[in-house]
C-alpha cells in the first residue's frame, strides 16, 4: 500500500506542477499579448505623429517660401523708391 500511494502522490505533485507551468505560460502569454498589442498602437500613433509632422513641414516650407518672396518683392519696391526718391532731391 505505502509504495502505491507514493506514486499516487508523486504524480498528483507532477500534474499539479505541470498545471502550475501551464498556468504561468498561458498569464505570460496573455500578457505579452496585450505588451504586443499596446507596442502595435503606439507604432500606428508614432506613425500618425510623422504624419502630421510631415504636414506641418510642408506648410511651414511654403509659408517660408511665401515670406520669402513678399521680401523679396519689398526690398524691390524699397529700391525702386529710393531711386524715385534721389531723382526727385535731383530736381530740386
């Protein structure tokens, strides 16, 4: 009877064992499931930030570009009244 119930017990200790194993893999499992899915949502924000970045520049670059040109066209028209201003001290 002793040498029975040995191995009874020894396998009961076994299969709870392997029921302990089965259980932390299927919660770490579970877990880096949801790390996956938490990582995958941030990549698809990250992903939309560049986006709106890469917006942003685009209105920046021609918002520069426009405010380059009204200098450009400035400096210009300043030029172009300073000569109208000499020739009229001129003619004084």
């Amino acid at each position: 009877m002793r040498g029975k119930g040995a191995i009874s017990m020894e396998f009961i200790n076994k299969t709870n064992w392997r029921l302990q194993v089965i259980s932390k893999k299927k919660n770490d499992l579970q877990t880096k499931n949801e790390t996956t899915k938490t990582l995958n949502q941030e990549i698809v924000n990250i992903i939309n930030d560049l986006a709106d970045l890469e917006n942003k520049s685009m209105q920046l670059k021609q918002k520069l570009q426009a405010t380059k040109q009204d200098l450009y066209y400035l400096e210009r028209q300043i030029n172009l009244d300073k000569k109208d201003l000499k020739s009229l001290e001129n003619e004084v």
